[in-house]
C-alpha cells in the first residue's frame, strides 16, 4: 500500500501565561499555564509525524508540545514577535493508533505570556515498513 498523508488542523484560541499577565485578544481565551487537552484519533498505523503550531508573541524557550503524555524533545516553541507558524517533525513523542492527545505547556518558571492559535498534526498513514 502507497504512504497517505493525514492531517487533523485544531483550532485552539487560548492564551498562556503568568496570573497577572494578559495579552490583549479577544479571541484567546486565558487558561494559564496549559491549553486545554485535545484528542485526535487515528485509524492505521501512524508514522513520520510533523507537529506544527501558529503561535503568537513568544518571548522565551522553554515551552513544550506535549503528545500522547510525551514532551517532544528539543525546544519546541521557538520565541518570535507576533505571529509565527512553527513545524517540527515528532521526536520523543509518539503517535499510535486511535486516540492521541496534545497539549502546550507554558514553562511555569518564565513571566513569558503568549497565545495559540492553530495547531496542526500531520502522519503518514499505510506507510511500508
């Protein structure tokens, strides 16, 4: 069977940061120092994950992609003024069959307030082995 590629786009709208620190969108919601967790089912094996973000005004490292309980390893939010959209491909985590969970840990050590936007999960699907 040919390799499929797949790709679940989330909309996420939420800000984190320290208690007394918010940014001014009315679109992202404050949720403090994680994003709520969201769930992603995949039928198949997955293989060759790319993990991809659209982050803004990220002021420092730190920061993590958490999958399936599993940090990504690396930095994982690059800092940037405004709007970024960050790709990496998964390492340290990894993608199974059915359901797979996501979230985005803000490190609790920084004052670093920022907000996300989309998300995006892409897998090969049928890939030979």
């Amino acid at each position: 069977m040919q390799p499929r590629a797949t790709y679940e786009t989330v909309f996420i709208g939420e800000q984190l940061g320290p208690e007394d620190i918010r940014l001014a969108l009315e679109w992202a919601e404050y949720v403090g120092d994680e994003t709520r967790e969201v769930t992603i089912d995949i039928d198949g094996e997955p293989t060759d994950g790319l993990f991809g973000l659209q982050a803004f005004e990220v002021g420092t490292y730190g920061h993590e992609v958490v999958i399936n309980g599993e940090p990504l390893s690396g930095f994982d939010i690059p800092p940037n003024d405004g709007w970024q959209y960050w790709m990496d491909a998964l390492t340290g985590a990894t993608l199974q069959s059915g359901e797979n969970t996501i979230k985005i840990v803000r490190d609790p050590g920084s004052d670093d307030a920022f907000a996300i936007g989309t998300m995006v999960l892409q897998w090969k699907d049928g890939a030979d082995k």
